[in-house]
C-alpha cells in the first residue's frame, strides 16, 4: 500500500512567515510605523508561557512590534479589562490577543468580547465569530484558518468535498466547520455525542481531527485517498522511562497508510497557529491604518 504524502506545515509555515515579513516592510514604510501584536498573560501556566515567548519572538522576527503584558494569576476581571480597553485605544497595538485559558476566578468570555473587532486577531470576539457564520470578511481564528491553508495548498478547489471535523470548539471546530462550508464541502461536524464516528470519518475526503485524545482517529476509520488534517497536540509518555513524546488525535503510522496526505504531529497543524496569527495581525494593521495590503494572497 502507498504511504500517504506527508503535509509540511513547518516549511509551509516558514514560508508564510517570511511573506508576513516582506508585507510588514512595506506597511512600515508606508504607515510610518510597525504593525503591532498585544499578548496578555495572566498567572504563570507553563504551556501559556513557552507559547506567549515564541508568539513574541516570531512577530519581532517578522519585523512587527510586540507588547507582552504578563499580570499576575491574582489580578481581577476588572484590572484585566481595563487592560484590554487601554489596548484598544492604543494606536500601536493592530492586534490583542489574550493567551487561554485564563485562571478559573476569570470569565473568558466576559474579557474576549471586550476586545476590539478591528483588533481581535484571535477572531474569538462574537463579532468576529459572526461574521464568519454570515460569510462576511473578518478575522478568522489561527488554527483553523491555518488547516485551510494547508488543505487547499494541497487540493486546490475543495468544491463538493465531503469533510468531517471531529470537534466542536469555539477555537477550532465550529470556525474549521464554517471555513470549509464557504469552500463549498459537505461538511459535518462530530462530537463527543457522535454516533457510529468511525462510520462518519470513512465517509470523508477530509478529515479534521481536533479532539485532544491521543491518536483516537484509526486507520480504519480512513477512506482511502483521504486528507487527514491532525490538529491534535497530546503529551504521552515515551519508550524510554521518565520522558514524554507528542502525538496527535490521529494514529499516523496506521492512517499513513491509507490516507493520501496528511499532516504530522509535531511539524503539521502546529506551526501554523503562529504564522497565521502574525498574518491576522498585519491583516488588521492595514485595515486599522486605511492603508492597501499588496499581497492579496495573504
Ligand atoms: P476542546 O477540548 O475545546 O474540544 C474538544 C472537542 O472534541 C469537543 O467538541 C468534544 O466534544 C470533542 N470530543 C471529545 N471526545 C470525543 C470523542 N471521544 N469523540 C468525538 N469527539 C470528542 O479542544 P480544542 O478544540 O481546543 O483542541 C482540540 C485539540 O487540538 C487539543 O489536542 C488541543 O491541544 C489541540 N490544539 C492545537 C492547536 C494547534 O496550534 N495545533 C491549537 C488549538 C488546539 P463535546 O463538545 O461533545 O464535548
């Protein structure tokens, strides 16, 4: 049997990063200022930390300004939102993106709809959110959009497409769902109510995998010649004693050889989240400023 090809999102990623570059030149240049990304962090979560560094480092990287606002674990819905309001005034800050999830006395959702929609690059604020179910042009959370460069990078038009996204998150399976509907599939999404899954899976030429059980989805499950778009990110221990290795939602070894593409864990769906969001945030930049993007392909 023919082993899938492997989706490279690493070097997919690398090379979307550098366009974001290129384009956050020339918006310096004719804005007269760098565009800008907000991270708020509250409390000290570890995972929350490695990812606020790497998001700071990589949009200094591509020629951006980074505000890195780190709160301590104790602050109130009320400092947290004032932050938020000071961010949106902010004529420096084209992007606020508030690292989840926040500690437990905090209410999500309260802070997130506070956030600009001109500045809310995440695209988790409910105008965002709605826009995106009416079709409108808006921002368009990272990981998801991110899958939906990777599948059309991969098959062109997914026109008439049969797709499952298995996963209903805010985050990432409704706003998958959403995308690939506008791209004209058959979508359905499954859930930890689904009946029959693996039935549901093998009906797909795309599969969407963003569940968070390690390596859930089985080869069997797989029609052949599928796109399998592994969003999963799964710590499990190794074979060697003490040590952890990630996996996916989906068992790659065995969907690898029934698939006919799919993206690997690490290196598929996750270095895309970042480069997305440096591309969200150069997006609003130039729509905050009135000023052209060039690269339409962005
Ligand atoms: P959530 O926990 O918010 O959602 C998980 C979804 O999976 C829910 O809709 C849930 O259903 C569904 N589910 C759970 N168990 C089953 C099951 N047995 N069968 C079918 N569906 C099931 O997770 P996220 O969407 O935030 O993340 C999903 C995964 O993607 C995680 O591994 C996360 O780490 C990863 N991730 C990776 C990112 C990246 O950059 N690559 C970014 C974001 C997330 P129900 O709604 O019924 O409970």
């Amino acid at each position: 049997m023919s082993q899938a090809a492997v989706i490279d999102g690493k070097a997919f990623a690398a090379d979307l990063r550098a366009r974001v570059g290129v384009a956050a030149a020339a918006f310096e240049a004719k804005a007269g200022r760098k565009a800008g990304l907000a991270v708020v962090l509250v409390g000290e979560d570890p995972a929350s930390q490695v990812y606020v560094r790497n998001k700071g480092k990589q949009t200094v990287e591509a020629g951006m300004a980074s505000f890195e606002h780190k709160l301590p674990a104790d602050t109130t819905q009320a400092d947290l939102i004032a932050l938020v309001e000071r961010l949106n005034a902010d004529p420096a800050v084209d992007g606020i993106l508030v690292q989840l999830p926040l500690p437990k006395h905090l209410d999500e959702q309260a802070v997130v709809e506070r956030i600009s929609p001109n500045k809310d690059v995440d695209g988790l604020t409910p105008t965002s959110t709605g826009r995106l179910a009416l079709g409108l042009p808006g921002l368009v959370p990272c990981t998801p959009l991110g899958c939906l460069m990777l599948l059309k990078d991969r098959l062109g038009s997914l026109s008439g497409k049969e797709a499952v996204v298995i996963g209903r998150s805010i985050l990432v399976g409704k706003p998958m769902a959403q995308l690939l509907l506008a791209e004209s599939c058959t979508v359905t999404i499954a859930h930890s109510r689904t009946q029959n899954l693996p039935d549901v899976v093998r009906r797909a030429d795309i599969v969407v995998a963003a569940v968070g059980r390690p390596e859930m989805v089985k080869a069997d499950w797989i029609k052949p010649g599928a796109t399998v778009i592994d969003v999963g990110i799964n710590r499990v221990p190794a074979a060697e004693e003490g040590k952890t290795r990630l996996v996916g939602d989906v068992d790659y070894a065995g969907a690898s050889s029934v698939a006919g593409a799919i993206t690997p864990v690490p290196g598929g769906v996750g270095p895309m989240t970042i480069a997305v969001l440096l591309r969200n945030t150069l997006v609003a930049a130039h729509r905050n400023a009135g000023v052209a993007l060039e690269d339409q392909a962005l």
